[in-house]
C-alpha cells in the first residue's frame, strides 16, 4: 500500500478576498479522509512564504500553494530548480497558470490529482535573477498594475479594469529595445510579454502558442497604434487571436533581456506573475524543466 502523502500549504489569506482559506477547508477535508496528513502555514508576505515552502521542501514534505498567481508564482518560484514536488491550489481572480496546466479549483476534482497524481516537469523564468512561473512583462499591463495596486476602493479585476483604462489614457509610445538571445530589436510599442505560460492578466491568452515544457519564451510585442486599434486588440486578448494582427509580433528564445532606449529620464515597471517587482531593465531567462508540479 503507498504511503500517503505528506502536506503543506502554504495560505495568501489576501487573494480573493477570503477565497483561499474558503477553497482550502474542503480540499484539507478530501485529503485527510484519504490518510494525508495536511499543515497549514499562513503568509505574513512574499518572502516568509519563500521560506516556508523551501523547509518544507527540504523535509520531504509536498507543498501546496494557495492563493492567486502571485501566491502561486512566489511558491513555485522558491521551489524551482530543487527535486519538491508542487501543488497548485487555484484560489485568486486570475489563476492564470493553473489555467495553462489544466489544474482544476473544484476539491473533488483537485484532491485525486494531489493524492495520486505523477509530477510533471515544466519551465520557470528566472526575472533579474528571481525565479517566477508565468511571464514577465513590461508596458502599459505593468502600470495597469501599478495603478490596481494603488487603489483603495475596488478590488481584483474591477479595480485593474479601472487602472488599465487609466493606464492607456495617459499611456505615451514607450521606444524598447528588445534583445532576444543576443539578437537586438527596437520597437515602440504598448508592452513586451516574455511569457512561460499563455495566460496573463485574468485570463487573456496573450501568448497562445506558448508552452510550459519546450525550454521557450514566447515574446509578445504590441507596437504602437491608435488607441481604438489597441482596444480592439485588448478585446481579441480573450480568445488569442490578437497574434493575427500586423501590429502584434511574436518572438521565442531562451533568454530575453527588456529595456528603455529613451527618452533619458523615462522609467518604467516590469511585472512577474502578478507582482511589480521593480523598473527596467530585466533580463528574463527559462530555466527548463525547472518545476515538478502536480498537474494533468
């Protein structure tokens, strides 16, 4: 008979407003009646997280992170490049890189896959030397960002909803250079997208060719145009077929490095699985193989 397996779940208290806590009580349920034994560790932020998912790691331990995409990429992301075996519980607004991998938020259909599923081996990027899961991005989705994160009044995709429409109102053609395994592109443009994973942003399939598993970047470049054009562009970002239009082009390497030729004084945020992690530039390299996950 084989053992069960041991777990640790690793909380954002914060993602969704109390969704994680809420999706983990029936899940820790489910997997306890099956003989696993389940610990909870709640975040007290990014870093502590880190920690906690890299001794549970080192104690053998599986280790589940709950939450949104940044709970998600921030435990992932501490795991990569060790032997741990990941669990993704889906528990944000966007869980944009369980949707890549198929893994399913309702606990009937999650727990067999914890309890009894075989690892699967996928990439990660590794941001200015920061592993993380998803993509790296750099544009006006980076100050819609910002710009959610500063709200007081609206949460979740509300409150990026309003920040990305701020976002493109006051947004000014940023000039990038773009340098794809050492090969230099210069573009003006709305945003560069280094993505791992297809889906970014709640659900927009900004790289549908994108594979977790090919040791890639797919590079999603959106130049410039008029504002009704990129909405419309936004619009089509549901169903990936934006990559069809001239003004979108699609780059892949292994190691990709965005930055502002000008104008001097210009700074501008990068994000990484849904957090802000500071300015360019930033080089973003895949790590193959770099994560085993549980996930179909």
């Amino acid at each position: 008979m084989t053992t069960p397996r041991v777990f640790t779940a690793i909380v954002n208290p914060a993602a969704g407003g109390s969704a994680s806590a809420s999706t983990l009580i029936p899940l820790a349920r489910l997997l306890r009646e099956a003989g696993a034994e389940v610990a909870v560790e709640y975040s007290r932020g990014l870093d502590h997280a880190r920690t906690v998912a890299r001794d549970a790691a080192e104690a053998g331990r599986v280790v589940l992170g709950v939450g949104g995409d940044g709970m998600i990429g921030c435990v992932g992301g501490a795991l990569a490049g060790t032997r741990a075996l990941f669990g993704i519980v889906p528990a944000g607004r966007g869980n944009d890189f369980a949707r890549q991998l198929g893994v399913p938020s309702d606990p009937e259909r999650l727990a067999p896959l914890l309890l009894d599923g075989e690892p699967r081996t996928v990439d990660a990027i590794e941001a200015n030397g920061t592993p993380v899961l998803g993509s790296v991005y750099a544009g006006v989705d980076a100050v819609a960002n910002a710009n959610a994160n500063k709200t007081r009044l609206l949460r979740g995709s509300a409150a990026y909803y309003i920040g990305a429409l701020r976002a493109i109102l006051s947004w000014r053609a940023a000039d990038y250079r773009v340098v794809v395994d050492g090969e230099e592109h210069r573009r003006e443009g709305y945003t560069v997208v280094a993505a791992n994973s297809g889906y970014y942003g709640f659900g927009k399939h900004i790289a549908p060719d994108a594979r977790v598993d090919d040791g890639l970047l797919d590079v999603v470049l959106i130049r410039n145009a008029s504002r009704t054009l990129f909405f419309a562009v936004m619009r089509e970002l549901e169903a990936g077929t934006h990559v069809r239009r001239p003004q979108v082009e699609v780059l892949r390497g292994r190691e990709v490095r965005i930055e502002l030729a000008g104008p001097p004084g210009r700074t501008l945020p990068y994000g990484a699985d849904g957090e802000l992690p500071g300015v360019l530039p930033v080089t973003a390299k895949v790590m193959p193989g770099a994560l085993r996950v549980l996930a179909p």
